[in-house]
C-alpha cells in the first residue's frame, strides 16, 4: 500500500539536492593566480639582483679608495704638480686589498721634473703597469714584484736639455738638430742616433752633417751637446732603460725591471738634501 511522502522528508531531499547542485564559490579565480606569478618573479629577480649588485658596488667602493691612495703616494713620489691616474685590474678588489698584493696596477702621471741634473730632461708622460705590488707595513715604500713603463719627452724639452734645437730625423731613431755657428758662421744641421746607455742614460752616437764639413766651431758645440749621454731623472728604483725610439712628438723611452720600488717621501727628500 503506497504510504504518502512526508513534508519533512520532501524538503530535506530537496535542500540536499540544491546544495549538490550549487556552485561552490571557495576556488580562487584564475585571473587572480595569473596575477600572483609576475609580482613573485619580480621580487626573486630583483633579490637576485641585489645579490650580485652589492658585492660589485662594495668592491668598486673599495677599488677607489685604493687607486686614491696609490695616486697620492706617486704624486708625492714623483713631485707631479697633479695626481697620477690609477687604476686597479682584476675582480675582486677587495680580496686583493685584504691579502696586501694587488695583482695588476696601471698608473699614468704627466709633467714629471727631473731635478738635480746639469740637463734636466722632464717627462712629459710615464705609463707604468705594476704586477705584483705590495706596500711595506710601516707605508714608507710600496713594491712591485714586476713592472713595465714608456716614458715620452717632447722635442721642445729634449732641446732644452741639449741646448740645440731638436726635432724628428730621416730614419728609423734618428734625430735632427740645428747648430747655430758663433761669429756669424751660419746654421749647420746635424743628425743622430739616439739609443739607451747605462744607467737610464740617452745616448747620442753616428753623426751626420747635412752641407759638407763642420767647422771647427761646430765641432765644439757637436761635442757640447752631445758628447754626454743625457740621463733620465725621477725613475722608479729597479726600472732599467731598455730601448729610445723616436716619434713625431718627441722621444719614447722604454723600460722594464723587477723589485720596482716606489717611495712617497723620495722626491721631498731629494729637494731637502739638495737645499744643505
């Protein structure tokens, strides 16, 4: 016999089929996943970032200071009227710092004097490369375990230190200079070789006169000026002059060595001793 459904159970069965039926509302929206991945690869890059940008900003902080200082003390060393440029090579800085040797240092100074000498012969620009250098503990003398250097003199100081005027000659090294005669006897033009001589020296060999002979005045003046070899003033301790070769602005000396030294207070000192 059919028994009637009951209210209650109706709606029950009706309620439990609704909450089946309806949609459920706790997922996240895919445009609000889709949003979340940019930010979050943004703050990993910009981490990833700031990883690496510190130790370099760090390292580049340190590596100024260290060309600052070397600056200083060659300037002092070398008595330049403004300070070398300096560069240190090599990443990290900071790791060479700490160990007290910098592996590779660069350094330019301009308008070095050559006190102290008869002829002073100035340079007008030094490029060094220092391998190897290290400073002593108590900061008197700093010490390259190698170095290269070319140093330049322009004609105009060339012929000061002579005392004839100087400019390029015909051939490879060869120098051209102009000999004024006393009592009215004319200009002769004479020509040389220039090479290295010992102890950092500027030799003059294998003289040509241009227009037949030289007079004996000429001879005298010939001998005057280049009889001695002219030498190199305010050079690091240890850098020997290997080659001169001539340009169209002046001469290019060229030097290596090993134990190069270099001291703050040298160029002071010299001027002290020279003035007792």
């Amino acid at each position: 016999m059919h028994q009637p459904t009951s209210r209650y159970a109706y709606e029950h069965e009706s309620e439990h089929e609704s909450e089946c039926d309806a949609p459920h509302d706790t997922a996240e929206p895919p445009d609000a996943r889709r949003g979340r991945r940019p930010a979050a690869t943004t703050v990993g890059l910009a981490a990833l970032l700031a990883l690496v940008l510190i130790p370099v900003t760090v390292d580049r902080l340190v590596a100024a200071r260290v060309e600052s200082r070397t600056a200083k003390a060659f300037q002092e060393g070398m008595g330049t009227p403004a300070r070398p440029e300096v560069h240190v090579r090599g990443f990290p800085v900071l790791t060479q710092a700490a160990s007290g040797t910098l592996r590779r240092v660069d350094i330019t100074a301009r308008d070095i004097p050559a006190d102290g000498s008869a002829r002073p012969l100035p340079l007008s620009e030094l490029d060094l490369r220092l391998d190897g250098l290290t400073r002593s503990d108590d900061g008197s003398e700093a010490r390259a375990r190698s170095a290269a250097a070319t140093a330049r003199l322009s004609y105009r100081d060339v012929s000061d230190a002579l005392g004839p005027e100087v400019s390029r000659g015909e051939g490879p090294g060869r120098i051209s200079a102009e000999l004024l005669l006393p009592l009215g006897g004319g200009r002769v033009t004479v020509t040389t070789t220039v090479s290295a001589a010992s102890g950092n020296r500027i030799a003059f060999d294998d003289f040509q006169v241009e227009g037949g002979a030289l007079p004996a005045a000429g001879e005298a003046l010939l001998d005057r000026a280049f009889e001695q070899p002219i030498p190199l003033r305010n050079i690091p301790e240890g850098l020997t002059l290997r080659s001169v070769t001539t340009t169209a602005t002046g001469l290019e000396a060229r030097f290596t060595g090993r134990s190069v030294t270099f001291r703050p207070g040298q160029a002071s000192q010299e001027e002290q001793e020279r003035d007792l």
